[in-house]
C-alpha cells in the first residue's frame, strides 16, 4: 500500500468517525455524551496514526531490505570556496539522482547538516559511483566537478557520504566520496 492510500483511508475513517459522533451528539443532546464521543474519536484518531506509522515503517523495511540497502548522503564543510547548486549521482553509469538546492537547503548543509540524497537497493559486487556538483566555485565562476568511487557492496547495509570541503591551500573545493564503516 503506497502512503497516500493510507492517508486516505485514515481520513475516510476519521470523517465517518466524526459524522457519526456529529449525529449521535445532535440526537442526544447532552454535553456528557458529547464529551464521552469526543474522547472515543481522539482515541480512534490516535489509533489510526499509530496503524499509519506502523504501516510506513512496515513499507520501507519492505522497499529497503537491510541486507541490500545502499544510501548516499552530502554534507558540506565550510562552503568559503563553493556555493552548491546541484548535486547528480550515477550508479553504475545509470543516473539515480538528481537534485537541485535551495538558499535554505545549502546554507544548513554549510552550518553542518547532512542529506540523504538517495537511497536505494543494490545487490553484492562491485558497483561504480559517480557524483558530479554544479555550483559557484572561486571568485564567482560557474563550477562543475565530479568525484568517482568504486565500491564493493557486500551483505548489509552500505553507506556513502559525499563530502565537500575547501582546501585552503589551492583555495578550491574538494570533493570526496568515502564509505562509512
């Protein structure tokens, strides 16, 4: 069931819910009644948020098994010598993402933030991955670099952070791609 089917059908459940309490409260006429199903429709709405979070926890353990499970997240050190815009990533030779940055989103991945900017399943071997980043680099000229790792994905879960950070030194943006243990 994709989450918007369940979002549906919470909705449908909580607006029947309440029309019925609606109507029994106009019959009865009492505020206790009333009080009474008030309380009976928070519980049958909490009732249904947890079932909601169960079922989206139920649907990624699903999606993304563990032992097949491969993510990929940016993260950003300083930012002096670059100004990210876009980040595309190719496994394989086969694009996976591609994602375009906002003021916002950049400016929190300079103060320390970290994105999972894809995550998906791939089987055991050896896979190539290449990152390539698009923004402003030195002095306010448009930059566009890539950065390639080959990797073994073996059983269980693989993580990758693509790192920008500035070399002092050349006064240019380096870009690594290493794997977390």
């Amino acid at each position: 069931m994709t989450k918007t089917l369940i979002s549906l059908i919470a909705a449908a459940a909580l607006a029947f819910s309440a029309t019925t309490v609606a109507q029994e409260a106009a019959d009865a006429g009492s505020s206790e009644q009333f009080r009474g199903l008030d309380q009976d429709v928070q519980t049958l709405k909490k009732e249904v948020l947890d079932l909601n979070r169960d079922l989206f926890l139920l649907e990624e353990e699903l999606l993304f098994p563990a032992n097949s499970q491969v993510a990929f997240f940016i993260s950003m050190d300083v930012g002096e010598y670059f100004e990210l815009d876009s980040v595309n990533i190719k496994i394989d030779g086969k694009e996976v993402a591609n994602y375009l940055y906002t003021a916002r989103e950049a400016e929190a991945l300079v103060r320390g933030g970290v994105q999972r900017v894809h995550m998906a399943n791939l089987k055991t071997g050896d896979h190539e991955l290449v990152a390539i980043f698009t923004g402003k680099g030195p002095h306010i000229r448009d930059y566009r670099r890539g950065a390639t790792l080959n990797f073994n994905k073996g059983i269980g879960a693989k993580y990758v952070e693509l790192e920008i950070t500035d070399r002092v030194k050349k006064q240019q943006p380096e870009f690594v791609v290493k794997e977390w243990e």
